[in-house]
C-alpha cells in the first residue's frame, strides 16, 4: 500500500517523490517525532508545577475564599482615605475638636488593624484545598499549553522552513543539480510545488505530531473550534507565502553564497519577533501599512485567541477597513482579508519564481508586468488609508478638549510618508529589476538594425512600442509610466482636497498657505524627472563594458542621489534661503515652500534639460553597441 501510495505522488509530483525519498528515512523521522512528543511533555510538565497544592496561599487566583477577602481590602481603603481627609480638615480647621480628631483616630486605627489582620490572611495563609477551584486551573492550564504550541508552530514552520528551502537550493545550484531540473519536462509550478511541499517535510512531520495534543489543548480550554481551524488556514497561507519568498530569494541572491539560509531565516525571524510585539502593544491598523502587518499571522493569531497577548485590543482589528468596507466586522471577513493578501502577493512572487526559475539572467518582472504592480500597489496603499475613524482632535480656547471627528485630508497626509516611502521603494526597486545589462542591449539594438525594413505599419516600426514593452529595451520610458501611475492619486488628491476641508483648517496650511496647489503638481513633476534622470544614469552605468557594471549604476545613482542634498546641509545652505539649490537636488519639495512658481518651473526647465542630454548620451552609446554588434556578427559569418 504504501508503496502505491508513493507511486502516486511520483505520478503527480516527481519532484515531491525526489524531496521525499532523500528524507524520509528512518533515523531522521525517529528524531523528529521524539523530538516533537518531548517537547510537548515538557511543555505538559512545566506548566504542571504550578498546579495548587496544600500550600497555595489564599491570595492566589484560583482560591474562592481569597476573593472574598481580597473584596474587604477594596471596601475597606476608600474608607481609610476618607477618614484621613476628615482628620486632616479637623487638624486644619480654628475650631478644635479633640473628642472628634481622637474619634476618628480610633476609627482609622481599627480599619488598619482590619487591613493588617485581612492581608496577613491572604499572604500568610494557605487556602483549604476544597477551596481551590481546579476546574478554572485546568482551563487556565490547557489554554496556556495551547497558546504556548501556537506561537511554536508559527516560528518553527515560518523561520526552519524558510532557512531549509533557501540551503537547498544553494546546495542544489553548488552541485550543479539545479541547471539539471530547469532541463526537467516537468513544469515550474510542478518542481517549486515539490520543493515546498518536500524540503521542509520533517518540519511538517514534527508539528503534525503535536497537532493532536494541540486540538485536545483547544478543547480543554473551550476554544471554538472554528477558530482553531481559522489558525490553521492562516498558519498554511502564510507558509505557502514565506517558502515561496524563500525560494525566491534563493534565486536572486546567489551573491551570498553561504550566507544566504541564515540571511533569510534571520530577516523572517526579525520580522516575527516586530510583528508579535506590534500586535500585542502596538498601534491600530488605520494606516497605509497595514497590509505589511498582514503578511505575520500574529495579529490575526491574537484576534483568534484573545488571551494570547494579555494587553492586545481585539476590538482594533475588528475596525480595520479598505476604501471604507468594514473587512474586519466580522471573523470571515477577516480571513478573506488575510487570504486575499497573501494569494495576491504570492501571485506576484510566483510569477517572479517563474521566470528565474528557467532562466536565472531574467528580469523577475517583465515590463507590462510592472505596470500592474505597480497600480496594484496604489490601490492597497489607498485603500488602507481611507478608512473612516475619528482621528482628529483639538481643543477649545479654554483649554478643554473638543469632540474628535473624521477629517480625510489630515487622514492623508498622516499616511503620504508611508505611500511615499513604499513608492520609492518599489520604484528604486523596479530601475534596478527592469533596466537591461549591455548584453540584452546590444541584441536589442541589432534586433531594431537588422528588422526595421521588415516591419510594416507606424506601430509596428515604432520605437515607442518597445520600449514601453520590450524586456531589453533601455527601461525609461517604462519607469516613466510607473511614475505617473504612482502619481495619478496623489495629483488627484491635491486637485480635489480643498473641497474635501470640512471642519479642521489646519491640515491643508501648508497646501493653502506655504506650498500652494499649483507649485505642489509642479514639485511632483520634479519628482518624475528627477527620478527618470536616476533611470537613465543607471541605465547609462549598465552599458559599461566593465562586469561591475551594476556596482557602478549602484554607486554612481547613490552618490547624484545623497551627496548634493549631504553638501547642502553641511554647508548650512537651508532651503529656506537657498531654495533654487534645493529645487535640482533629490529633494525638491523642501525648497518649494520658499521659492515662486516660476523660479519652480525654471528648476523644471534645467532638469529635463539635463535629462535630454542624459537620454542623447545613452542613444549614442545604445547606437554604438548596436553597430558594433552587428560588425562583429557580420565579421564572424
């Protein structure tokens, strides 16, 4: 039977079948189990030496007659205070009563020595053993052994599974077995599938070991069942996402050679570590964050099972919202949030997966790709920032606090740091993903040189065409779109937030008042061409015939970028005297409060001048390369 049954997943997987045949031997399968069932008795006993004995003190939690007394204490301090508020007005008062002062002294005294007799009660007395309530210990002690597994299965699968995929395909590319599967028949969903599903497999195997102690654990401490299925749905799209980022990784970052396992387990582990702080303590999802929040299932764990983090404020997440739907209302709303999330995120993943998969020299996007990330970027960011809460407040000239209400602009500009800084982020990101090396570039130039007759009709011949699609095109005008789709919202935001002002005037005093709208859109053109000419000098550096070429688009974009805003401020040039300095340098909106419209437009003016000799310089060259490729081709034939 059994061996029908591996017949089958070769049938299905042979890649699974490979993972698991180097695995699933007997010695590793012992330790794993061994190690799973220890754990889980350790972890029985631990909490079991806390278990009520015939020297449990009565102030203990689970002691009913400790309550009682612990109720007296709380009767009996208000009417001490009172009592010494009473004796100190007499004290004070011109007419002395000695009778009452020493009446009340009497009365003070009595209630401490109460206080005195109650506490050595509850501190120096042991509670009677029927007086212990040891079906709310049990509760109390399944629960925590529950809790206790949750966050175990959550770092053991995410941060071992992780590091186990990324060593693997580092051991596969040393040996040379890696180029062996990209000649495979066998499909790239098929070969990753089984990498996921049989590299971690004795991870797997420990924690479904436990699986059974942890549903008994659930029970006993009367948690839904529903719940605990909803951790486990949450728990499984989460690894799908971490081990398919893992294998990711393992392709794009064979620059670290050894280093790479304990590089991505580590910045996994980190992540968990800050994520399960943030949701015990931390802020409330109502920012253009929260999405990245989503990708750790600590906050939807602690919604799940509220005792998890003592201090943790279900209620936040219930209040979660996107473009104002009000997801987290209910507990399937919740879960198709974070589903959503990951199956969108991991598509993207994927399709990256995919292509380096059979071709490690690819770009993990294609260009047509990118403009959908990135509009798929715009909407999560705003999405998550428009929700409705009332988070502005302030105060009446007395001093009193006024009512808070919902303000959209200051809603806004709370969140434009965070869109701001994820668009730079992924654009920086995309310059260095999308822009071709001096290779593809030369084929392509050839390409254009030697097919250009051929192609009849304007677009076919046109050049606008490939380089808006063409993967080894010179990426600029393709990051020139990216730019105006990331700026499309903000643009309409600053056309249309005047008449979104309702009650709070101060939230547009810089738009009003300082910066202005028109000066504004023109300060986001500056952006664009500021960030284009980044582009281009990347692109530039990429053409080089050095094979450190991307360290110099790297340093070179680096240094244009930081060394002139550096010189500025260790110069004392403030943009509020120098604000023209300002306006050429990567951060142009700090001078545009101070400047004129025409000095902006002047600065607008001398960057995309600069941009037309950057874009004649990189034509040339692209040129240059072209024609010699083609000598070179023509020479050899």
């Amino acid at each position: 039977m059994l061996l029908n049954f591996m017949d089958k997943i070769g049938d299905w997987n042979p890649q699974l079948l490979r993972e698991i045949k180097g695995r699933l031997k007997v010695f590793p399968v012992a330790i794993a189990c061994i190690t799973s069932l220890i754990g889980q008795l350790i972890l029985f006993l631990y909490q079991l030496r806390e278990i009520p004995g015939g020297k449990y003190q009565m102030s203990g939690t689970y002691c009913r007659l400790g309550e009682a007394y612990k109720q007296q204490l709380n009767d009996i301090y208000p009417q001490i205070s009172k009592l010494q508020q009473q004796l100190s007005w007499l004290n004070k008062s011109k007419n002395y009563d000695a009778s009452a002062i020493q009446s009340l002294t009497q009365q003070i005294d009595q209630l401490k020595a109460q206080e005195k007799n109650i506490n050595n009660i509850l501190y120096n007395k042991y509670c009677p053993l029927e007086q212990i309530n040891m079906q709310q210990w049990w509760r109390d002690h399944w629960e925590y052994i529950f809790l206790s597994l949750t966050v175990i299965f959550i770092f053991t699968l995410l941060v071992a599974g992780t590091y186990l995929l990324i060593n693997n395909l580092a051991q596969e590319e040393n040996r040379g077995t890696l180029n062996f599967l990209r000649l495979s028949p066998q499909s790239e969903t098929n070969i990753l599938i089984g990498k996921i599903l049989g590299v971690p497999i004795l991870i797997y195997l420990t924690v479904a070991v436990a699986i059974p102690f942890h549903l008994l654990a659930g029970r006993a401490a009367n948690i839904a069942f529903s719940h605990i299925l909803s951790f486990y749905v949450i728990l499984g799209a989460s690894c799908f996402f971490f081990y398919s980022t893992a294998l990711l990784f393992g392709f794009i970052s064979r620059l670290f050679s050894g280093f790479q396992p304990w590089l991505g387990s580590g910045a996994v582990l980190i992540f968990l570590f800050v994520t399960m702080q943030l949701a015990s303590s931390g802020p409330y999802l109502d920012n253009a964050a929260a999405w990245l929040r989503l990708f750790s299932p600590f906050d939807m764990t602690a919604y799940l099972f509220p005792n998890l983090f003592r201090r943790y404020n279900w209620e936040l997440l219930q209040q979660i919202q996107f473009f104002y739907l009000p997801v987290g209302k209910s507990l399937l709303g919740l879960l198709g949030l974070n589903l959503v999330n990951y199956a969108l995120w991991s598509y993207w993943v994927w399709y990256g997966l995919k292509r380096r998969f059979r071709n490690p020299n690819s770009a993990m996007l294609s260009k047509g790709q990118s403009y959908l990330l990135v509009a798929y970027l715009q909407l999560i960011l705003w999405g998550f920032t428009l929700q409705y809460l009332k988070n502005y407040h302030h105060y009446y000239s007395n001093g009193n606090p006024a009512p808070a209400y919902y303000d959209l602009n200051y809603q806004v500009t709370q969140n434009f740091p965070v869109i701001v800084f994820f668009n730079l982020l992924l654009l920086f990101g995309l310059i260095a993903i999308l822009s071709p090396h001096r290779q593809a570039i030369q084929d392509w130039a050839r390409y254009r040189y030697q097919n250009f007759s051929q192609r009849k009709g304007f677009w076919q011949n046109s050049l606008l065409q490939d380089l808006i699609w063409d993967e080894k095109s010179p990426a600029i005008v393709t990051i020139a779109i990216n730019l105006v789709i990331v700026t499309i919202p903000l643009v309409t935001w600053i056309l249309v937030a005047l008449s979104l002002q309702a009650n709070n005037k101060n939230s547009l005093d810089w738009l009003v008042n300082d910066v202005g709208r028109f000066k504004a859109i023109l300060g986001v053109v500056l952006f664009i061409c500021m960030a284009i000419i980044y582009a281009t000098i990347a692109q530039i550096m990429l053409l080089m015939k050095t094979s450190k070429r991307a360290v110099w688009a790297i340093g070179t974009v680096a240094t244009v970028m930081f060394l002139p805003p550096m010189f500025l401020g260790m110069l004392s040039l403030n943009p509020d005297k120098h604000s023209t300095l300002w306006l050429l340098s990567s951060f142009p909106w700090a001078g545009l409060e101070y400047t004129t419209s025409t000095t902006v437009f002047i600065a607008l003016l001398s960057e995309l001048s600069i941009l037309g000799l950057l874009n004649l310089q990189l034509k040339r060259q692209i040129k240059i390369a072209g024609e010699s490729a083609t000598k070179a081709l023509l020479t050899k034939s």
